[in-house]
C-alpha cells in the first residue's frame, strides 16, 4: 500500500512536528495581523455641488459613502479603499454624475470634494491629500478652502479664552478665490492655529470692518478641538439665506 511508504513517526517526533506548525501557524497569523491594513488608503467625501441631490461615491464599483447630502460631510473617521489607480465615479440616484480614475497611495488619507458653480457644465471634483505637518501640545493644522462662488473672500477667527490673550488667538487666513478658478490640490495648504474657542469673520479686502461693515461677515462660533485637523469650508452665497446660506464649515481630519 501507498501508506506503507511512510515510516512511522515516534511520540516524540509528532510532538516536534506539532510545534513546528503551530510556530508556522503563529508566524503567519501575527503577519496577517501585522498587514490588516496593507495597501489600504483612507478616504472621506464632502457634498458642496449646489443644486445637486444627494450623491454616492463607488470605488471600483464598491459603494464606499451612500446619498451624501449637500451640506455634509462624512469626516472622520475615514473609510478605506484599495491602495492603487481607482475607477471613481459619482452617483445621484442611480445616474452617473462624474466618473475618472484616481490614484490613492498606500496608507495615505484623502479629502473627496464634489463642488459645482450651478453651471451645469462645471460640476467637478478634487481630491487632495490630507498631510497636515506635525502639531505641537497646542496646536492643530486647518486647511481652508472656498467653496463660495465670488470674490477672494478670507477668514479671521478671535480665540474666546478669557485669560491675557496669546499671539495665535486672533488668525487671520488669507483670501482666496473660489476652488473652481484653482482646482489644483497644491494649492490648499495646511497652517497651525492654536485650539481653542473661535468667533469666525469671512472678509473682503481687509479685517477692518467698513462703516457699513459690508466687507465683514460674522459665521459663528465654533470650537477647535486638540484631537483633529480640519478642512475649514466657505460655501453657499452671501445673501442667500435659504439651502444655500453663506456658511462655515470645519470638518475634523486624523
């Protein structure tokens, strides 16, 4: 019989045999572990595309965020996608809304933004890396970017802490031009400000309100948290006050 090819094995030897596999077994079990998260890349999606229902983004055909409203944002935490050149498309309803190819790093993290100028030609989006330099104990990075169709518009924000005031509690973010005259990702930069409690003011031409104070807006009060980075969006329309409203929007990074 084929069997009988096959010495026989002591007591002994099965036990050394054993323990071969289950090193063996270990081995490739704490790889497993170790690569969980091997060729991934991390993605989060912001819906700023006026006139636009709700959208959903496939990655080679996977649905990685369902019916995103706009106005929203999914944030952190991320969702993961393969790490390689990527089929992307966007969906309102069941219809193809935008669709290319994009190329998402291994252990990268990744802001989507689908954005339009209510021309129906202009719907666009852009991905950019979010790469923010190291903070200190204090500190997170922002990245900030407008979304409004108009002129360069800034950001000043005023740290409401009641102690002596610091030098970083009153930033000033320079104005930009709408993200549809510039959509080249190089372009939106990360800078630290200090955490903290935050009045925020949109201006034109200067932070020295006019005497009609036309040139400044207030948007709110918005805590910063330690714990995140953050993409600061401008969206909507300065005088709408309906779905589009003139609005801030921080969304927390990693």
């Amino acid at each position: 019989m084929i069997l009988n090819k096959f010495s026989s094995v002591s007591l002994s030897g099965r036990l050394k045999t054993l323990s071969i596999q289950l090193i063996v077994l270990s081995l490739f079990s704490c790889n497993k572990t170790a690569n969980i998260n091997a060729n991934k890349a991390f993605v989060s999606f912001t819906h700023v595309a006026y006139g636009v229902g709700p959208l959903t983004l496939k990655i080679n055909d996977d649905s990685i965020f369902w019916a995103i409203p706009y106005d929203s944002a999914t944030g952190y935490p991320y969702a993961n996608v393969t790490s390689q050149v990527s089929n992307t498309s966007i969906f309102e309803n069941n219809d193809t809304f935008l669709s290319g190819f994009s190329s998402f790093r291994q252990g990268a993290y990744y802001s989507i933004y689908i954005y339009d100028t209510l021309d129906a030609r202009s719907k666009s989006m852009i991905i950019l890396q979010d790469n923010p330099p190291l903070n200190s104990d204090t500190t997170v990075s922002v990245r900030y970017m407008n979304f409004t169709p108009s002129s360069l518009i800034g950001l000043l924000l005023i740290n409401t802490r009641q102690d002596i005031p610091f030098a970083g509690d009153t930033v000033v973010i320079s104005p930009q031009e709408f993200v549809g005259y510039n959509p080249v990702p190089s372009a939106y930069t990360f800078q630290s400000i200090l955490a903290g409690n935050y009045n925020i003011f949109a201006f034109k031409d200067s932070i020295r309100a006019t005497p009609d104070s036309s040139n400044i807006r207030y948007l709110g009060y918005w805590p910063i948290s330690i714990s995140y980075n953050y993409n600061f969006n401008l969206m909507g329309f300065v005088n709408d006050t309906g779905v589009y409203k003139f609005q801030f929007k921080p969304v927390p990074l990693n």
